[in-house]
C-alpha cells in the first residue's frame, strides 16, 4: 500500500497528530506496567482528543483521531516487521 494513498485521508494539520501519537506508543511500549494490548487504546483514544481539540468536536474529528492513530500504529508495526523480515 502506498503511503501517499493513506495520507490523504488524513487532515495535514493532523499530520503531527501522527507522529504524537508514534512517540506515546514508543513511550508505553517502554513501560513495563502497561500491557501491550493496551497500547493501541490508549493511543487511538489521545489521538481522538488532540483531533477534537485541533478541529472542534464533531464526526469528522472523531474519524480525522481513528485514523491517525491507526496510522500511527500500522506505520510502527510496518517498521518493525520490515526490521525483522531484514534480520531474517
């Protein structure tokens, strides 16, 4: 999947929303208290809310939060499978 397809779904103001939201998953996934299966919450619902306090509360926020959580995540997870595939 090409990233540039993804990107355009997302807000540009939002585009730092993104890279937030990599960095608070980088910081949990170091912190031993806090459940792996977690992550994806905590980071999907901090995404959420800098959308809605960036763009106003309405749907189109809440979606513009989802998705750049979720691609927060996917575009970690893709680095780290691309690093173990290469390590193989």
């Amino acid at each position: 999947m090409e990233w540039n397809a993804i990107i355009e779904f997302i807000n540009p103001e939002l585009l730092i929303v993104v890279a937030a939201c990599w960095i608070i998953g980088y910081v949990l996934k170091q912190t031993p208290r806090i459940p792996d299966w977690t992550i994806i919450y905590a980071v999907t619902v901090v995404a959420v809310a800098f959308a809605i306090v960036m763009l106003g509360f309405t749907p189109q926020s809440v979606l513009q939060g989802i998705l750049c959580g979720a691609v927060a995540v996917y575009g970690n997870q893709l680095v780290k499978q691309a690093k173990k595939s290469g390590d193989e």
